[in-house]
C-alpha cells in the first residue's frame, strides 16, 4: 500500500467507527442472521481456509516456528467445525443490547433508568490461532459493537480468508463491511496505532501471551480489558472434608496444566496438613507433578519436595508444577493469597462457615470459590455462553467477560416537559 | 520532611492497601457510626476549621487569587453545615458491599453469582474547594475503599484541619487512620506519584477544571474516572409540543450557566424552527445570552444573532452564549450530537414515541433524555444520593457516578466438592 500505516489504521479507525453506529441500531435479528451467514460461508468456504492456512503453514516452518506455535496456527476440518458452531451458539444468546431497566420515578418527577448499550469499537490483538478471529468478531457483533482485529503475522493468510468470509455474510444481510475489519498489514505500527486512538477505538482486548499484554497495556491510550497472570490458589481449611479437598485439589493442578486457572500453589492449614498432603503427594507424584515446599511440607513430605524459594509464591509455572505451604490460620492463607496471587481465581476448601464466608469477602480476586475447583473459572463453565477473555482489572468487567462485558450502559431520562428549580 | 515525595508517598499508598483490606470487612453499621462520628467532630470543631481556612484566604489574598477562586476557597459556617449534612446523608444511604446476585446453578453442578466489593484504593485529586475532603471521602468510607486525597496548595491548611477531624472520627470507631489520608506535601511531585502506582491505587477521580483533567488522563497508568467536557444538546423535535421545547430549552441554558450539563447547543428542526424560535430568542436575549446562529437561524431571528462558526458546535461556553443550529431531519440531529457533543447529556423535545425512541438509542452519551432537562443529569437528581463526579467514560460507570460507581463485583461460586470434568 502507497499510504503510510498511520493513515491507514486512521481509515480503519473512522470506517468503525460509522460503522458502530449502524451497527447499534441494528437489531438482534438482523445480528443473528449475519452470524448464521458467515457460518454458512465458512462451511462453503472449509477448503479455501484450509488452503490458506496451509500457506501460513508452510511459511511458518520454513521460518523455523516450533511444534506448538505450528499447532496454535494450524487449522484442521474439526476447527473449522468448531468455529461455526461457535457462531451459531452466540446467535443462540440472548442480545443485551437495548435492555432497559430500573426506571424509577424520582421526587422531581422525572423517569430515571439505565439502557444497555454497545461500547462501539473495539480492538482485538491476538497471536497465532485464527480461529479468534471468528470468536472475537462473532461476540463483538452480537454486543452491537464494530470490531478492527489485527491477528498474528504467521496467520496473516488464514486471517484474511476468514476476513473474506465474514465480509460475504455481513453483505448478506447488509451490515456495513466495516463491522468487522481484519487489518491486512503484519507492519508492528499498526498495533501501535490502534491502542492510540481513542476517538476511533473504544477499547483493546489483548489475548495472547504475558509479554503481548504487557507491552500494550503500558502503551495504550485506550482502555485495557486483561489479566496478566493466574496464580491462583486452593486452601485446604482446618475444616475441610478430606474427601472433598484431594478431589478439588488433585483436579485444580492435573486436569490441565497451562489454563491460567490452574492452581499454582496449595496452602494447607497446619491441623489437617497431615492427612490430606501425604494423599496429595502420592497423586502429584504419579502424574508427574514436581512439588516445592516450605520447609514444614518438607518435614512432613520428605526431601523429594524441592524447597520452595520466595519467588515460588509468586510464579506462574503453566507446567507440572506446583508449590505447597503449610500455614497456622485463615488470616496467613487470605494475606498470602492477597500478597502473592493475582486476583484471578483462588478457592477454599471447608466445611465452616464462618470461615467460608470471610475467605468470600476478603479474597480480593475476579472468582473467589468454596469447595470448587479453580478451573471451573471461564465463561462456558459461568453460564455466560462464551467468553472474550478472563479480566483481573477491577474496573468495568472482572473475571470471565462475555457478551454483558462488551457492553455499557447509559442513563435515559423520560419527562414531559420537566425543568429544574 | 526528610523523605523523598515519592518516598512518602509510596508509605501513603502501602497505607492505604493495609487500610483497605479492613475497609473491605468492616460492617455497614461501623462505616455509618464513622461518618457520624466525623460529622460530630466537625460540628465540634467548626471554630478551629474557620480559623484555618482565614489562614488559607489571608495567604490565597496575598497571592493575588480572584474572588470567583477566593469563594471557591472560602469556608463558612454554612457551607460546614453542608459538608456536616452531607456525611449525615450518606450514613442514610443503602451500603452497596457484600450484595450478591444472581446465584444460579450451572449443569456442572456448580452455584455461581456476584458479590459487590470495594475498589480498594482510591486517589481524589481536586483543586481549591475544601468541602470536596468531606465529600469525597465519605463516599469512599460508605463504599469499603480507603481514601488519598490530594486538594489544591491553596486550601493546605483548611484540608489539614478536616483531615484531624476525619482522623478522630475514624478512631472513635476503631477504623484504621489510614482509611482516609489527607497528602500533606504542597509538591506537585505527589500526583505525579499518585497516578502513577497501580499497586496502591486503583483508581482516580480528579474534580476540577479541564486542564487538570487531562493532563492527569495523559500521564495516569491507573485508571482514571471522568469528564472533560459537557457540550450538552437540546433537540427540539419536529413532533414537539411548542410549549414544552421553550420551557426545557429556557431552563436548560439558563437555571445556570457554568455547570457541565447547562445546554451549550440548541437543535431545531426547520419545520418548528419559525414556533419555537422567536419566543426563545426573546427570553434568551432578556436574560442576557447571546445567541450565535447558523444562517437559516440569523434568516428567521435577524442579524442580533452572531453567525457561528465550525468552532461553536464543539466549544462549551460555562457562560451565557448559545449556539443555535436549524436542521431537516432527525439523522440530521443525531449525526450533529455524537459528531460535535462530547457525550455528556442530550435531550430531545418530542410528542413522537419513534423519534423519541430513535434519539434514546442513537445518541451515545452517558445521559439521553426524552421532555426533561438536561439540568437534571446530577447524582442527587437521579436519586443516586451524592455523587463523586459524572463520567463520559463508556467502561465501569458512565453518567452520574454515586456509590455503586465506586464498587466492582466479584465472581462467587459455590460447590461440594465439585471438580471440572
């Protein structure tokens, strides 16, 4: 392109922004259907994508990409599948948009209440799988919200097929070809440019690694929707039920080990550490879990329990391991847990409940859980039908964001010619 | 002092997240037992708070202040009956913490809901008026989040003397002093500081003029709830009732004039324009505004109107001058409010439920109106019962911003034991 980046991510910017507009009005049938038809033309389109992923494919090991990133930006018959399900399942939801409610009369004699509204244009910066391509645009669309996505430059090809296919169905049904704008240069500026106009763009959502996040969040001059880590925590309570904690506790680590809702670290109250980690340890051990404690884990679980150092407490393995502290009270595990986590997920495990009830109030985190596993954290799981990404931020949306955290709302006054005195 | 501002304030905020942490548990019955405790020393030191603020005024004299800043600055035994009056309310207002809602269960088994909490820490940054201590900090206090507040230099000694009483009253009850904390450093090296430690402050509300606002909103890496500008609309409607639109439009400019949701642009459409018009340019011109027209607007009402240039439909005056634009259409209205507004508060004048209804869901703003004022966009109005300021923002809270503004939710999520599968 002759233009420089600059101008054309302004051009981007002010097309989605007419574009959000019409797309605020749009009504929720006219959204479903253009769902419905870009699954359509992606079902009709299967052996282009697959063909233009195979071009990124083909790039991408010629450059050298390791066995998971190839993975990550592979797309196969069954992904493809995936993704048009996904969309017929947003179609499916309920649309938030123009809900109103809590219209009160106040003294004055005026109407008050609140109206769901989009939030208008939203950017979404990911890495190598295209298929958030669709999850993205799809939930944006359905929020009323037009969408500028800029994907990684390995998936550049895949990208711009699936772009094709969303533009086909939004003709369709006559949403402009803006709702959903895939940016078709790999030039680094043009994320740059995004997360710096505020005038075009309403809000970022970065997915994709640590380093990604935290580049654009120091960099943004528009809001952040994010999280950075998930360190998150399971105490077992001097009250727990035995039973109930190794369950929870094996599932929070080994059922997956690179969600960011898996548990990081376990912290056990002195008075039931004795018969619950001996248990523990024979689980990790057989699923080869490395373990690192303090040094009364070690006393109780043996030297092959690494000692866990101070950064221990403060680390995000995503790996097969998991570090362990045995602590004297409630007060130790809600401070370490506040000084050491993320505020992304943390669960307690008892049977009391008064000790449930404060673990609820004064964990300061996006999900605070009783008696549950850390992974059930995520949107599908939370009932919210799907999810744009999990929030740690206190502001606006916090812990899974679906549809509702795409959204704002706005004051709507009725009156009949009401002045104030 | 002997420690660098960043030092200080560094110990300050450290302070405020200890603070924060009891705030989040105290009891409504504690938090409102504070509020009145700090009503009570203020009443009982309204004599020492007098002398201090003198101290203020002598100095803000010597210094050449104007009497509009001068006022602003000025204590008197009425405006401390305000601020005692004001802590009394919002002891009477419903605690937001700890509601939970929409606990359901999931087919996992799992119960989720939300529970509202506290922000955390929350830094005010605010210019001559001293009342905004007690304002600001009571809301703070009612919603579980610990205070920084950070007045202008000039009002250093008034601030001080209500951070003693607001220090006493706090304990009295027993809550932490640093619940709320009064910045004793004149140096503007400590907002510097301020907005920039996300790891003790969770979010900034800055009170004051346009040129705080926005050089805070650039150099802030916390996130920032605010204003900057208020160019306000009022539509009057081809559908209008005649009556109604020059009643509204009247009040909407002039009950007064420096506030941010005072009108600053009146829309009229061309086949009412020669109805509403000449009447309204009557009362305008009786009540000294000026007006400045668009040429079809100067063709009906005469060359007394002053023909507006582009730089009018987006200037907010504070002042009484009013721009007048005469429109064909209501897109017309529409595409005139979301381009030059600033997306504070615009009203419509109409007896058509269609266009009424278009106008509520087409304009982005944080306050749409239907046959009201846009005069009544405040918190008190909206039955919020105090505010802390109105916000333009789309994320978190948008419009007037009371005590849920000042909250987030959490996830809960309640199991037996229940494991992801």
């Amino acid at each position: 392109m002759t233009e420089s980046v600059l101008d054309y991510m302004i051009r981007l910017g002010r097309a989605a922004r007419d574009a959000s507009r019409v797309l605020a009005r749009a009504s929720t049938a006219q959204k479903n259907q253009a769902l419905q038809a870009i699954a359509d033309v992606l079902e009709a389109q299967s052996e282009a994508l697959l063909s233009a992923n195979a071009q990124d494919l083909a790039q991408g090991q010629a450059n050298g990409l390791d066995a998971a990133m190839l993975d990550r930006l592979a797309l196969t018959p069954a992904r493809i599948s995936d993704m048009i399900a996904g969309l017929r399942q947003v179609a499916t939801l309920p649309d938030p948009i123009g809900a109103i409610r809590d219209m009160r009369y106040l003294p004055s004699g005026i109407q008050v209440g609140k109206m769901r509204v989009p939030l208008g244009v939203i950017g979404i910066i990911y890495e190598s799988r295209p298929n958030v391509t669709i999850d993205a645009a799809s939930l944006c669309l359905k929020s009323g919200n037009a969408t500028i996505l800029r994907g990684g430059s390995e998936a550049i090809h895949s990208n711009q097929a699936i772009a094709r296919c969303i533009q086909k169905g939004l003709a369709e049904v006559g949403l402009p070809a803006a709702a959903v704008q895939v940016v078709e240069t790999t030039d680094r500026a043009a994320v740059g440019a995004l997360i710096t106009q505020p005038e075009y763009v309403d809000v970022i959502v970065p997915r994709g690694g640590k380093g990604l996040i935290e580049r654009i969040s120091a960099e943004a001059r528009v809001p952040v929707i994010k999280h950075l880590d998930g360190i998150c925590h399971v105490y077992i309570d001097q009250a727990a039920d035995v039973e109930k904690a190794i369950r929870v506790a094996d599932n929070a680590k080994t059922q997956r080990f690179a969600p960011c809702n898996t548990m990081e670290t376990l912290l056990v109250h002195e008075q039931i550490a004795a018969q619950v980690l001996p248990p523990l340890a024979d689980i990790y051990q057989q699923k080869g879990v490395e373990l690192r404690g303090c040094p009364k884990t070690r006393d109780l679980l043996g030297t092959a329990v690494v000692a866990a150092t101070e950064e221990d407490w403060s680390t995000e393995y995503n790996a097969p391991i998991l570090s362990i502290k045995i602590l004297s009270s409630l007060e130790e595990a809600i401070s370490h847990i506040n000084h050491y986590g993320s505020h992304h997920t943390d669960a307690i495990i008892t049977e009391n409940f008064t000790d449930a009830r404060r673990f609820l109030t004064e964990v300061d985190s996006s999900s605070v859980m009783v008696n549950a596993s850390t992974r059930f954290a995520d949107g599908f799981e939370y009932g919210l039908g799907a999810e744009i990404g999990i929030s740690t931020d206190k502001l606006h949306a916090r812990g899974p964001v679906g549809l509702e955290g795409l959204t704002s709302e706005k004051y709507i006054v009725f009156g009949d010619g009401h002045v104030r005195t």
